[in-house]
C-alpha cells in the first residue's frame, strides 16, 4: 500500500498542445497503453488543479442518451462537464432503444450539427460503435454490455492513489465477466499488471477482449489470467473487485444467477484469502447481500466511493482529451505531480 504520495512519472501538457489523441472513447482498445498511461496523468491533474481547468470546455456541449439507468455516470458527466465550463443535455432512453424511432447515422448527422460530442448508455455494443461511425463528432461509451471504460479508467486511477507501482500489483476480478471487466482487463494490459478474472462456467469473458488483452499484454509485460477457481483468484491478490451477478438487462436471469454465482460472492471468508492490505473495489450499484455483503464493502478496506469520485476526475480527462481543449497555461506542479 501506498504510504506517502508517490511521484506520477505525469508528460505535463504543454501550453498551446490539443489534447487529441483519439476520436473517441468507445472500447480501453481506442486509447492503447500510451494512451491509458496520458489519460491517467491528465486525471491526476485535473483532480489536484481543478481550478486550472474551469473554463476549458467554456462553449462546449455534450449530450447523454442512456438506455439504461444511472446514478454515477450521468451525474459525473454532468457535473464533470460543468466543472470545465461547458453544458450538458440528458436525454432518457429507457423507455424506447436508440434507433427505434429513426436511423442511429440519422441520429449522428443531427447531433453533429448541434452539439461537440455525445455520451451514450446503450444495451447492444454496436449501437456505440455505429454512432461512432457516423457522426462526426466524439463519442463516449458510457456503458455498453461489452466495456464501461471510463470505469475502468476510474478505477485503475484509484489503484494508483493506493498502490506504488501497478505493475507489482495483482487484481482479482470475481462474479461475471461482462463490460466492466472487459474494461479492467483491457486496462489492466495496457498498463503492465496483472489482473485474474475469476467466473463461474459459461461467464467468461468475451473471446476478443480476452484475445485482444494478451495481445497488448504481450508487448507491456502485463498478466491476464482467466480461472473458475476463486479462492485460488483471491488468494494473495492486492485488490478484490466484483459487480452485480445480473447486469441491467438480465433482472429475469436474476434468480438462477443467484445459485450459480453463489460461491463468488465477497464475504469476510473469501476476503481473507487476499493479501493482509488487499483493498475491496466495486463499481456499484452494488446489490448487497448478493456479490458482497454489507461487512466487506462498508469495512474500511472498501474503497468504493473513491472509485465513485474518481469517475468525474477520469472522465473530465476524457472529455477535455476528445473534445479538443488546449492547455492554454501549464498548472503549476503540485505534490502530486
Ligand atoms: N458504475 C456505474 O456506471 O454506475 P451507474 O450505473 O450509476 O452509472
Ligand atoms: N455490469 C453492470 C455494471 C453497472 C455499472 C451492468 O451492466 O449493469
């Protein structure tokens, strides 16, 4: 664990550089480990200078259509993007799909017109992908039942505020193996750690994201391991991570997943199989009771509202990175940086 703040290894923005580097946030996969190790940095600078940042976005405009509910990610859009100075929309899709009432590149070529970039929440993955395509203008997934990368890009944030270096650190993934554990994987490889998912049968993760993570892994040195076996997952792991065994979708699923999932659930027993300093990590919602009970996520090991806090910081990187703000003066160095 981290016993003082560590020196970040932070590529200052410089004044006058365009902080673009890719069009948009769809998959980890977009930015590479380049990319995951400058938006990290850009984090630490905008969560330690705030100020520095609240006009950098004056004049921009985003919208959010969700599909599906959200406390977090709709609200640290929303107030991310005021905290920069620009303006957001919300538009409820929960009770009719995107793409149902006209064409999603229909759709895009509307929003282009009006507005610098688009957030979506959506059930299927290539409603993003083929928003991305179309419009002309950045888009973020904000969840899609493939990757939730500003997530994972929160949470990788929090482990470096606890842990030295991330790639001694070991994190064990424990429950279903869907978008937010695609996102850490992917993550986990773009920055050098390792990372063991651990599922029950017919829960593990996509083929291509599990491809595509060794691939990256193979060039950073990271480790992506993939087991049904959870004690031996959280044996000695320095993070433990699970989610809700039934994703936003799949409520019908909900009780034959209970039985099945029932062996992964984050209890004292299983916590005390990860190392002695081992921190409890979660997304949230968390369905207490279910994945973890109330003694490990409210136990001060638990660092789930750092994760919760750290979603604005992450994707206030994001947004200034894909809409195109300039650094128009260097912050000040600070303890953190
Ligand atoms: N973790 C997360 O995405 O939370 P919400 O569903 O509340 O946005
Ligand atoms: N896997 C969960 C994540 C919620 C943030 C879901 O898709 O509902």
């Amino acid at each position: 664990m981290k016993t003082q703040t560590a020196k970040s290894s932070a590529v200052m923005p410089v004044p006058g550089e365009k902080l673009q580097w890719c069009k948009d946030l769809i998959s980890i996969g977009d930015l590479g480990p380049e990319g995951v190790k400058r938006m990290l940095d850009l984090t630490m600078l905008v969560k330690t200078r705030p100020a520095e940042f609240r006009q950098s976005l004056a004049g921009k405009q985003i919208v959010l259509f969700f599909e599906k509910p959200s406390l977090r990610t709709r609200l640290t859009f929303e107030a991310g993007m005021n905290g920069l100075g620009g303006t957001s929309f919300f538009f409820d899709q929960t009770n009719s799909r995107l793409g149902a009432r006209e064409k999603l590149s229909d759709i895009a070529h509307n929003l282009e017109r009006w507005v610098d970039g688009i957030v979506l929440r959506t059930f299927e993955h290539t409603t993003v992908t083929e928003m991305a395509e179309h419009a002309g203008i950045p888009v973020i997934n904000g969840l899609s039942s493939l990757e939730h990368p500003c997530q994972a890009l929160a949470d990788y944030f929090t482990l470096t505020e606890k842990f030295d270096d991330l790639k001694k650190i070991r994190l064990a993934y424990v429950g279903d193996a869907n978008n937010v554990a695609h996102s850490l994987m992917l993550t986990a490889a773009c920055l050098g750690s390792r990372i063991t998912v651990a599922t029950p049968n017919g829960y593990k993760p996509d083929a291509h994201i599990l491809s595509t993570a060794l691939e990256i892994a193979a060039e950073t040195g990271a480790s992506i391991e993939v087991t049904h076996d959870v004690r031996a997952a959280v044996k000695g792991a320095d993070a433990v991570y699970t989610d809700v065994w039934a994703s936003m979708g799949q409520e019908s699923e909900a009780v034959n997943r209970k039985k099945t999932f029932a062996p992964y659930q984050v209890n004292e027993e299983l916590f005390a199989h990860a190392a002695p300093h081992a921190i409890f990590m979660h997304c949230l919602p968390a369905h207490r009771g279910d994945e973890v009970t109330d003694e490990v996520i409210d136990s001060s090991r638990s660092v789930v509202f750092d994760q919760a806090e750290n979603r604005m910081h992450a994707q206030k990187a994001v947004m200034l990175v894909l809409l195109g703000s300039e650094i128009k003066r260097l912050p000040q160095r600070s303890a953190h940086v």
